[in-house]
C-alpha cells in the first residue's frame, strides 16, 4: 500500500490487529468478474465469459460484514467491464472509510469521469498493471493501444494530485531487465510502483519464471538499484522485506508458508470462498473455518508469491511496524506529488 492519512492508518491498523487474534482475513480479493478485455500471456483469465452468475452489488455487503477485512482488492477478470462497478464499491465500503479498497484493473476502460466517480464511490488505491515501460506492453497483454492509453491518461489523472495510482509490475523473466525503467516511467507520471512475482501455477508455464542464476542475477541488480532509490514520497510501494522476499522467491524456486485462506482469501464471481485465486477449491461462506481446517492448515503449497499475499506474509509484530512507520503520513499526497514532479523535471 502507499501512504494513507493518519486516522485512516489507525483505523486499518487496528481492525487488522483485532483480525489477527480473532483469525479473520486482513485481506478479501473479490473477484467481481472472470471476463477480461485482454489475453495476457502470463494469466488464464481472457476474453469474455459467462456474467450470469456474478454477485450483485447488494450481495457484497453480506462478505463484508461477515469477512470484516480492513483491505479489499476488487479485481478480476476486468472489474471495469461491470457496468454497476460503482455500486459493488459502495456495497464493499463502510461509514468508517474500511475496509481500504484498492481497484486492481488494466486500465483499458479507464476514463477520467470513471476515475473520479470511482474515487467517490470509495477506491482508495487504483492498481495500474504495467508490464513494459514502452508498447511491448501491448504485446505481452495481447491488447494494442493499451500502452498509449496509459501514457496519455496516468499522468493527465496523476495531477489531480491525490496520490493514489500504483503501478503493478509482475516481475517476469522477460521484463526483468525492465524493473528500473518501469520505475522511471512511474516517476515520469507522477504516480507510484509496486512489484509482484509471477507464478507458473497460474497457466502451468514456467518459461516466464526467473529459471537461470543469470536471470536471478539481472533480478538482484536491479532490486538493490531500487533500495537506492527510495526517498520520504513513498513512491516504490513494497517494503524492503517484500522485495527481499521476493528474491527469495525466485532463488529458492518456491516460497512456503503460505497463509492463504487464513491471512487471505479470494471471494470469486458466483460467491465461493477460495483460498486464494490459483486454489480452486471452494467453500461457501458459512464454511471459512472448515477451509482454514481443511487447506490453511495442512497447505504446503510454494508455488506463489504475488501481492496479496506479501501484504501479510509475515510474523505480526514485522506486519504491525511496517504498517506504523512506512504508512502513517501527516504530509498530504498533494505535496508528495510536487516532490515526485520535480525531481522528474530536475531529471529530465
């Protein structure tokens, strides 16, 4: 997550710390649609697909009063192909400004009145997948014209200022080389960059994946270059101990002890719970505690390492520090914005 205001922060901190003792998800990922406006070469989801059995927006406040979760990722598919979108975002968010919500999308239906409506109904964070910082992006997203898109409409709604686009790079073999350039064009526009770690569980294919001590080579240069970058904006998103994880992700091959149904968990299109989305087993609401009987605690699954689950895949009091002293912000994202900008200009 990026900074987040003071109240905001003590709020999630402390429904998340409640949430740890009484075993329930930090965070849900709602799966609002399996449909998707692209064929990315790295993910199973693609194309359009059956919408009849998707939750109305009605439907979610009942996840959320059961779940209680202080972070929501609303993803897919493509969650902007949902024509009531905003009303599935102001069934997910409560009174108190919980859970924080974060839009996880491609950006390829994304307009200006669509973000500040969005922003309205109560997104928090708008998650930007962004594999190449140039058009190879189309290529690998099987989406021409998505990257032009991008790069005209990200900076002309970063100035808005509020601080709150992220761009999402899933770190694979082909775009390793690309992890400081993805981050120049962030600074370019004005907005933020978080990693992820592609998982072959997702398609079975492991050609994307860090497989050579060369490429965990390129991955460990690149990465230091990035500590080194880190600056009071906030703008490179993962903690250090995220991206030390994820080194170790590739390196190792795997990275056990998964939290996934217990920490986490994914509510799909039609309802189920699953324990994450490249678990498919699949369990009813009422069922939580038999999927974390039945999964969490013999899961020996390694296979993964994406965002959700680095958000909590760590021991509490790391989780409860990370959350104080890299999210609390008194200084408003308008002003970090203004710092990012100018040290672009000063760049350039």
């Amino acid at each position: 997550m990026r900074k987040v205001p003071l109240m905001q922060s003590l709020r999630i901190i402390g429904r998340g710390s409640w949430n740890w003792v009484v075993q329930r998800p930090i965070v849900v990922s709602f799966e609002v649609t399996d449909s998707c406006t692209c064929y990315c070469r790295h993910c199973d989801h693609g194309g359009p697909r059956d919408e009849s059995r998707n939750l109305k927006p009605e439907q979610f406040r009942r996840y959320i009063e059961a779940l209680r979760p202080c972070v929501v990722q609303v993803s897919g598919g493509e969650p902007l192909l949902r024509k009531d979108i905003l009303e599935v975002v102001r069934n997910i968010k409560e009174p108190t400004g919980l859970p924080y919500t974060i839009l996880v999308s491609n950006w390829s239906l994304m307009t200006e009145d669509k973000y500040l409506a969005l922003r309205e109904a109560g997104v928090d964070q708008f998650s930007v997948s962004l594999d190449f910082p140039d058009e190879r992006h189309d290529q690998f997203r099987r989406h021409p014209g998505l990257y032009r898109h991008l790069s005209q409409l990200i900076p002309r709604l970063a100035a808005y200022g509020y601080d709150d686009i992220v761009l999402n790079c899933c770190i694979t073999s082909l775009n390793v080389r690309e992890i400081n350039a993805l981050a120049d064009r962030a600074r370019e526009w004005g907005v933020n960059i978080c990693y992820s770690a592609y998982s072959p569980r997702r398609t079975g294919c492991r050609d994307f994946f860090l497989n050579t001590p060369e490429e965990i080579a390129v991955l460990n240069r690149e990465l230091d270059r990035i500590e080194a970058r880190r600056d009071k904006t906030n703008w490179i998103v993962n903690s250090t101990s995220t991206l030390d994880a994820t080194r170790r992700y590739f390196a190792n091959g795997g990275a056990p002890g998964c939290s996934a149904g217990l920490r986490f968990l994914v509510v799909t299109s039609d309802g189920y719970l699953q324990p994450c989305s490249m678990q498919f087993r699949k369990y009813r609401l009422e069922e939580r505690e038999r999927m974390i009987r039945e999964f969490t605690r013999t899961n020996n699954c390694d296979q993964c390492y994406v965002s959700i689950r680095s958000y909590v895949d760590k021991s509490f009091p790391q989780l409860l520090w990370e959350n104080v002293s890299g999210y609390f912000s008194f200084a408003r994202s308008r002003n970090a914005v203004a710092r990012r900008r100018a040290a672009s200009a000063q760049a350039a």
